[in-house]
C-alpha cells in the first residue's frame, strides 16, 4: 500500500545552516499491516508522516501509494490521493474552528465528491461510535481535547482511506479512551487497512505488527 | 457561517470604513456633478438674450435691460418658437453672496407665455402649485430655499419688505432651481425697482424692465443657428449661443471636475489598497484552515473556489455596510446643511452599485491573489504558517 525509499528532508536552521531530518528512510507498509514508528522527540517522526502523507515534498526520495509514485506528481494528483488514499489524524487535531464537530467530520468527504448526505449518516455514526456524538454541534474551542482528538480520528476515517496515518493519537485521551482508539486502529488493520502510528510513549507499541524506531534520521 | 462571519468581523468592518470614506467622496462628487449637468441642460434648453450694455440683474447673460420692443423683434425671427420676459436679480446683493457658486436668486417670468426652455418646460412641483398667470405677490421656492426657511406652501415670505404667499415647493432638482424664489415678472420687477432705485430715474415704460428674456426655437431647427440669427437681425441685443454658454459654464467649473477627478483617483486608490489589502490579509489569516483542507484532498480549483466565495461575501458584506454607513452619515449631514440651504451628499444608484462593484471585484482580485499564494505552498507549510 505504502512505500517510501530514500526519503531526505532537511530545513533551515540558524544562520542559514540546514538541518537534516531525515537522512535517507526506507518504509514499506503492506494493506492490513499495522506498523508502530517511535523515536525521541525531535526525531523526525511528524516529518515522516508528512512526507508519506503527501504533506510536503521529500528533498530526495520517492512515496509510492497504491503503486503509483507521488512524490514528484503535479499537486491536483496529490490533491486526489490526500483524499482517496489517506486518512490523517494530526497530532494537534487541526480542527477547524469555525465549524461543528459535525461539520468538520463531513469535511473529509466534501472534496472527494459522493454522497453528501450518506457522508453526513458515515459522521454521525462514528460521532456515536467514538462517544462524541451529544457534541456533534459543538466548535472546537469548546471541546475537550479528548473529544477534539477522537473528532480527529473520526473525520480521518470517514472516507474510509485504504492508508491511516496517526501522530500520536491516544495522547490526549484518558486510558479509556485511549482503549477504544487504539481498538479501533487494530481493527481498521484486521479489516485490510493499512495503519502508521507514531509516538513516542510505549503504549501503542503492543498493538503493532511491526514496531520501527527511527534514529539519527533512519528507521531501525 | 454565523461562527464564520463572526470571524471575519473585523474585516468586514475595516472594508466597510474604507468604502463608507470612498462613497462619501462619490456622493460628493455626484452631487457636483448633478448641479454642471443641470446647469448645462437648462443653457442647452434655450437662448438667452439681454439687452445691450452692462449688466443691471443677474443671471445667464451679461448685459443690460431688454425693452418690451426688442422682445417683439426677436419674437418675429424667423425660427423663434417663444419669448418669455424675464427678471432675475439675487436675493442678497452683499459681495459675500455674489461671490458664491450657490447664490440665491428670484425669477421673474412672464406667466402669459409658455416656459420656452425645451429642457425644463415647467419646474417639478413637490408641495403645492406653480404660479398661474394673474398670481400676486406669489412665490414658488426652491427645495433648498424653502429648506434653509423653513417653508412650505401657505407659508409667508417677506421679499424687500414686501409679504409673499408660498404657494409650491419645487422638487430638489439639485441645481440651480433649487435656491431660486420665482415670483410673478410684475412682482420681479417692483422687487429690482426696490433693490435698485436709480431705475426709477430713467424713463422707462414698466414692459422695458426686463434683465433678459428665454428664447425658445421650433423644432426642426438649430439653437445655435437661431441664436446667431438673432444677434444678426436684431440689433442692441446680447445673444448667448446654448452651445457656446454650455462650452463656458463646463470651463468655470473645470477647476471642480479637476479636483473631483484627482479627489476620486485618490479615494479608488486609498480605498482599493485599504480593501484588497484587508482581504488578502484576512485569507493568509486563515492559512491553518486552507492547509487542514488541502490535506483532505481539497484540490487548487476547491480551494480557490471556496476562497473565492469567501472573500466577495465578505468584500460585498464589508462594501454594503460600508454605503449603509455613508448613506446614514450622509443623509445626517444633508438634515444638518439643509438648515443653511445647503445638500452636500447625493447617493445615486450608479454611485451605490459602483461602490459595490469595486468592493466586489478588488476583493475578488485580492482573493485570487491571495488564493494563489496559499494554494501553491504544500499543506504541511500552510499548517505550520498559520500555527
């Protein structure tokens, strides 16, 4: 499903000197394989997960989907894949503020076309699912970050993407909740999806087919 | 879109000062220009004659008084369809009020013949009537006459001492009628016989007492050609050619139109900066929320296209409140003015949509802009920009 090769990334940092990254990373993820990336903080994990989720361009390298290489296609077939192929849950949730929790769930299906009104039914049952659903008209402001995290996950998985990508998507969620995430995330592997977690707390790892960790700007 | 037009509260106030100063300064100049254009249609709509000599009244032509006699002759030019004596003098002959663009005048017309002016057949009346042939002491003022005194029809009016019953006011025609007092010619006549006693010296007939007269022509001619047949035939005569006096009146006020031209340039440039600036900065304000979309999948042309939608309902929300504000503004200071006979702002329906129009399209301009900046940085960056 998934296959980076020799991904490079580095930025700016001071005095014009670069920093890099990601120093030539390798990573392939079958479908239903669920694969665990920790490293310290700092590491390159967010970076990692940008990269193969088409977020921002590698300086070197490749990111294949569905066998396709994307890395270098035009950005309308990037745009594509981000919505067909991908389901993103963001470490900070980035929700949007100015609509419901609803709304911001839906929003994932509005720029892959379909059914506007089944996407609608597809929200609010994983709103249900998830336990947010009696805050379905809320804003983000006004939500815990529990809720806002599990309204992430929601609205990562509701054009039911055949690739998940999730930075660090129990941290904010008491064990509970936390329990029910990461029940869902095996189960949208056993289900053939393939998942990509990172963290950098241990929890998640027992979860995993595959635990990476990626160092010095390399998975080990 | 409440929670979303809430968030662009503050733009769409600083789009709405920015068009409210703009559309001030048009409805400013609308009003300018409505007073040239009238005055030009009125100098278009007929020839005015007076008599040879310096001038004694006031008005469209310089010259002296016009005997009863020459106005016989001139009514039998060939062409002429009318003649309609005349006596115009100002009200207040202090050197402030002559000096002003706005002074305040009384017409005296000859009610036994038709109104020649082609262009104005007959004043429009809002309140009342128009004089009739055999009114007395009788006066029809204009609006911002009646205004600055507070008059209406039945109302009492003294001019020279003299008491005037107020029988209509005309409609603001925002020009010249509308600080005119018309009054019988007879009356005209006592009122510059009043105003100017040295009059009474002169052996005139009571018929030769006019400042001038309106010539009107058939239909199938040429003003100008009328008017330069006059001023052949008739001798002792000051002809005015409707064309060359329109010519005159668009130079004397060239310094006006100049400085609206320049005060407008100004208003569209300031006002187009301060708008398309506002919107521009108001979509890299939400850069976060365009990077979350385009990590869904939001292609350049959805994101465009909502950006789009976003900016004109912001631009036209921020421009109609932006008119709203000026009109109220606007209509306050008229109610203020209108006291001293004055009516500095006149809001048109093209100076509304126009406003409009450009808050539209410089905010459409500034969001494809804008729009283009956003879309061509990868999602990743938008976030950690609008972070």
């Amino acid at each position: 499903m998934l296959r980076a090769v020799g991904l490079v990334k580095s930025f700016a940092g001071l005095h014009g000197a670069r920093v890099r990254v990601l120093a030539g990373v390798d990573l392939a993820v079958a479908p239903g394989e669920y694969v665990v990336i920790t490293g310290a903080s700092g590491s390159g994990k967010s970076t990692l997960l940008n990269l193969v989720g088409l977020l921002e361009d590698p300086d070197a390298g490749e990111v294949w989907l569905a066998d396709r290489p994307l890395s270098h296609a035009s950005r309308g077939e990037k745009s594509r894949a981000r919505g067909r192929l991908i389901g993103y849950v963001f470490q900070s949730f980035l929700l949007v503020a100015s609509l419901t929790a609803l709304d911001n769930v839906c929003l994932a299906a509005r720029y892959v076309g379909g059914d506007r009104a089944a996407a609608r039914r597809r929200a609010l049952g994983l709103l249900e699912q998830f336990g947010v659903a009696h805050r379905r008209d809320h804003y983000p402001p006004q939500l815990s970050g529990g809720e806002q995290q599990r309204v992430a996950y929601c609205r990562a998985m509701l054009n039911d993407p055949p690739l998940l990508l999730a930075d660090e998507p129990t941290g904010n969620l008491d064990a509970e909740q936390a329990g029910a995430i990461r029940e869902a995330l095996r189960r949208r592997a056993r289900s053939g999806g393939a998942v990509v977690v990172v963290g950098h707390r241990p929890e998640p790892t027992q979860d995993a087919d595959r635990v990476l960790t990626l160092t010095e700007g390399v998975l080990k | 879109m409440s929670r979303l037009l809430r968030g662009y509260a503050f733009t769409v106030t600083g789009i709405a000062v920015g068009v409210a100063g703009l559309t001030a300064l048009g409805a400013m100049a609308e009003r300018i220009v409505r007073f040239v254009d009238g005055g030009d249609r009125f100098v278009r709509g007929q020839i005015s004659v007076a008599g040879q000599g310096l001038g004694l009244g006031t008005g469209f032509t310089g010259g002296g008084l016009l005997p009863a006699a020459k106005i016989r002759e001139i009514a039998r030019v060939p062409g002429v369809a009318g003649v309609q004596a005349q006596v115009m003098l100002p009200l207040d002959t202090s050197t402030s009020q002559f000096l002003t663009l706005t002074q305040e005048l009384i017409l005296g017309l000859d009610l036994s013949v038709p109104t020649p002016n082609r262009n104005y057949r007959e004043l429009p009346v809002a309140a009342g009537r128009f004089l009739r042939p055999g009114d007395r002491r009788a006066v029809v003022v204009g609006a911002d006459f009646a205004s600055a005194r507070s008059l209406r029809p039945g109302g009492r009016l003294s001019l020279e001492g003299r008491p005037y019953m107020v029988v209509g006011v005309l409609e603001r025609m925002l020009t010249a009628p509308d600080r005119f007092a018309v009054v019988p010619l007879e009356d005209a006549r006592e009122l510059l016989l009043a105003k100017d006693p040295i009059l009474l010296n002169l052996t005139l007939g009571r018929g030769d007492l006019n400042t001038g007269a309106a010539v009107g022509w058939l239909p199938a001619e040429d003003g100008d050609a009328v008017a330069r047949r006059i001023a052949r035939t008739v001798p002792g005569v000051n002809v005015t050619i409707p064309s060359e006096l329109s010519r005159v009146l668009r130079s004397s006020t060239a310094f006006f139109s100049a400085l609206l031209v320049g005060i407008g340039a100004l208003g569209l440039v300031i006002g187009g900066l301060s708008l398309s600036n506002t919107v521009a900065a108001a979509v890299f304000e939400r850069i976060r929320d365009f990077g979350i979309k385009r990590a869904l999948g939001a292609s350049d042309r959805q994101l465009g296209g909502e950006i789009l939608r976003e900016a004109l309902g912001v631009s036209l929300a921020g421009g109609a409140a932006g008119v709203a504000l000026a009109v109220v503004l606007g209509v306050a200071v008229n109610a203020h003015v209108a006291r001293r006979g004055q009516h500095l702002f006149l809001f048109s329906p093209r100076l509304v949509v126009g406003a409009l129009l450009f808050s539209a399209v410089l905010g459409g301009v500034a969001a494809i802009y804008a729009t283009s900046r956003v879309v061509r940085l990868p999602p990743a960056e938008a976030i950690r920009r609008g972070a």
